[in-house]
C-alpha cells in the first residue's frame, strides 16, 4: 500500500510540471507564429513587439552586438527596407 501511494504522490507531482511545459511550449509557439505573420506582413514595429522593450537589449547580428530595443528596430529597418510598411 505504500509503494501505491508513494507512486501515486509522484505521479500527482510530476502532473503539473508536465502541464506548464506543454503550456509554456504553446506560448513561445504562439509568440514566433504571430512574428512570422508580422514579418511576412512587412511590419516590423509588430515583429519586434516579442523583444524585450529595454535599453539594454542585446542584439548579435550580422554586424556585431546592437544594444536598445529601438536601436534593433532601427537596424531592422535599414537592413531590410522592403519590409518596412514605410
């Protein structure tokens, strides 16, 4: 009978650490699907909505380390002008 509740206990508590992953999983899936849809829209100002809106965003491109989330934006739409909704 301890050995049943014992597997039991485990069970219940690995239960919801399943459930978050899975949830978290679904969020950051969400998140790169509404950026795809964003990029592919030419709309940058809403493909950058995901980053961390701080000066101390730290960005490695192509061209080295960009620092600021506005300066990223900005990087963005110098390197890719055909995107830009104008």
């Amino acid at each position: 009978m301890k050995k049943f509740l014992l597997s039991l206990c485990i069970l219940f508590c690995s239960f919801p650490s399943s459930w978050a992953q899975k949830n978290e999983e679904a969020t950051i899936k969400n998140v790169l699907e509404i950026q795809r849809l964003a990029w592919h829209k030419g709309n940058l100002e809403e493909y950058m909505q995901a980053y961390w809106q701080n000066d101390s965003l730290m960005f490695i491109g192509k061209s080295g380390i960009t620092y600021g989330w506005k300066q990223t934006l900005e990087n963005y739409k110098k390197n890719y002008p055909d995107n830009c909704n104008g």
